[in-house]
C-alpha cells in the first residue's frame, strides 16, 4: 500500500538538547494516525517538523504525498 507520509530518521536539536531522536514512521494511504506520548515527548515537534515550521532538523527525510 502507498504511504502517504514518510519520516525516516528524524533528528532534531535545540542547542545541545535533543528533541527528536530517530523518529521513524509510515502512515499508508487510507489509513488514521494518532500521536500519543508524555509531555514534552517531541510530538508539536514532530509536527511543526511535518508542517515546515520547523526547517533546521537533521537526519533522513519527511515525504508528505497530497496526491489521490
């Protein structure tokens, strides 16, 4: 099945606090996605990352597909 979101190996850093470390996922076309976790886990993070809020992360890649 397609995915119509990738993140692969995201990293991201504020100073020298990391706030993403190897965050990996796939959400496949058709399918609900739902981020669960502490606060202060890296999930607006992870977001914004997503979003392009956030530009300056560090690792693989963030694929959004908007095609049907």
């Amino acid at each position: 099945m397609k995915n119509i979101l990738k993140v692969d190996n995201l990293n991201y850093k504020i100073k020298h606090i990391q706030i993403l470390d190897d965050v990996t996922f796939h959400v496949p076309k058709g399918k609900l996605c739902a981020f669960l976790g502490k606060n202060g886990a890296g999930k607006s993070t992870t977001i914004k990352c997503i979003l392009g809020l956030i530009k300056n992360y560090d690792g693989g890649g963030l694929s959004v597909t908007s095609k049907t």
